[in-house]
C-alpha cells in the first residue's frame, strides 16, 4: 500500500492512507502493523555440545546428533537452522524405477545382502572392501579389506559374518538368503560352491538395478562419508585400524533412523 502512495505522489496525485485503504477494502491496522517479535535465542548449553559433535563427525545429520546426545530431535533441527549449520539437500526428480524386490527382512537371518567397494589405500593403491549385512538388523557382520577384487575377498567377509552371528564356521541350521549383484565375483564358481556349503541360497537382483540391493549400498554410502572420505589412508594396513574401529561405532554406538533410534546391536538383541 506505501508504495502505491508513493508512485501516485510521483505522479502529482496526493491521496492519503485512509482513501487508498477504502479503495481496496483493507483495514487500516493491517497497513501500520509492525512486528514486534524478539529474535529467536539459541541456549549455549544446548548449542555448544551439538556444535562439538558437528565438528568431530560433519557428516552426521540432526536425527544422528539428537540421538547420541540424547536430545529431542526437532530441538536440535531448530538449533541447526538459527545456526546455519543444516545443509540444504540437492532437489532430486522423478526417476523411472522397475518394479523393485525390496532387500527387506522380517526377522534376523531371514536375508543377508553382500556387496563390494573400492578405498583409496595410499601407497598400496586402490583396495577392495567387502561387507555383509544383516538387511533386518543393519547390522555389519562380516567385512574385508584386500589388495585384489577376487572371489576370495568376498568370501573372507561371508565367514567373518557367519562366525559373528553363529560363533563358528559351518552349516547353518536354517537356511536363509544371501543378496548380491551379479558380479563376477559373486557368480563365481569358487564363491557359489562356498555360499552352498553352508546352506545358504544366493539371491540376486536384476541386472542394472542396484536399488534392489540398497540397504548394503547404503552402507558402503555412509561408510564412504563418515570414515574413508574423511581420512587419508597411507597403507592397507592403516585403512582397516580406521574401518574397524568405525564398524565398531556403527554397530554398536551409531543410533539408526530405521530401527527406531537404535543401534543395529540393541535391534539384534530386541529382536533375538
């Protein structure tokens, strides 16, 4: 409404407030109001802590922050945007998807999933990483870090989970699912023979399709972030100290959206 006062008084036409809001039907009191809201305060007792975590782990979003401090999460999403501290995600469009076999489970040791990935190592090169999941739990069973992308790297990950869930290696007593790609290394004959040994039943998604695999690709994407992207390994070696002690947080410490805020070890023992 000022401004259209203003382009008439420019124009040589004197009208005043009280004219122009009979003209347009609008209350007086709406023109002169002026808000007198206080700007929001953030508590130091609140932000400090938060910013602390924020710096050691960036990678970490307000649901994952509330969760280890223990804090309400809308609370801290509050806190992340007076602060300027929550990122604005990329805008992603509608992408045509295939009618998807969702790597879902209902219960532990229904469906496991299996995938492999590549770390930067430093002076050993690029080193392959492979890890098994439990797709009900999340949890990360069996993981292995190698200087070569062979059936064998795959199959040292399958053992490690299967002597965390089970104690040992050998038969197990039900047989469950096992989900991959279709990769070289997991059509292999050496890594199909092993799967069979132990009673599980390869299930492999469709060509082209790695959504139907993603909660172990969900894995690897938090892995890269929150661990190998954040440090810079000088040797094989050097690479799994970090991973393991990472794995161990995941496992064990790291809350998760899915199961409800917790952890993939309290999911387990809830669900066991």
């Amino acid at each position: 409404m000022v401004t259209i006062q203003q382009g008439l008084r420019s124009d040589g036409v004197a009208v005043s407030m009280s004219q122009l809001c009979r003209w347009f039907g609008v209350p007086r009191r709406t023109v002169y109001y002026r808000p007198v809201k206080a700007a929001p305060v953030v508590r130091p007792e609140l932000a400090d802590p938060i910013k602390q975590l924020i710096e050691a782990e960036p990678a970490f979003g307000y649901r994952t922050v509330a969760g280890l401090l223990g804090m309400n999460k809308n609370t801290v999403q509050r806190i992340f945007q007076l602060m300027g501290w929550q990122v604005r995600k990329r805008a992603v469009g509608m992408r045509p998807r295939i009618q998807a076999l969702l790597s879902v489970a209902s219960a532990p040791n229904q469906r496991w999933a299996t995938d492999l990935c590549r770390i930067w190592g430093g002076r050993d090169g690029w080193l392959t990483l492979a890890l098994v999941i439990d797709c009900h739990t999340r949890q990360l069973l069996g993981w292995h870090l190698s200087r070569t992308g062979r059936a064998t790297t795959a199959a040292a990950a399958l053992e490690q989970a299967l002597i965390t869930r089970f104690g040992t290696l050998g038969r197990v007593r039900e047989p469950f699912l096992l989900r991959s790609d279709n990769g070289l290394v997991f059509t292999s004959r050496h890594y199909t023979r092993l799967v069979r040994s132990y009673g599980l039943r390869q299930e492999f998604i469709t060509p082209h399709c790695p959504q139907q695999n993603g909660m172990v690709e969900r894995v690897i994407r938090t892995l890269k972030e929150q661990c190998a992207h954040r440090h810079r390994f000088e040797s094989q070696q050097h690479a799994m100290r970090v991973i393991s002690d990472w794995i161990q947080f995941y496992n064990h410490r790291r809350p998760h959206q899915a199961l409800g805020m917790k952890t993939p070890a309290e999911a387990y023992a809830l669900a066991a």
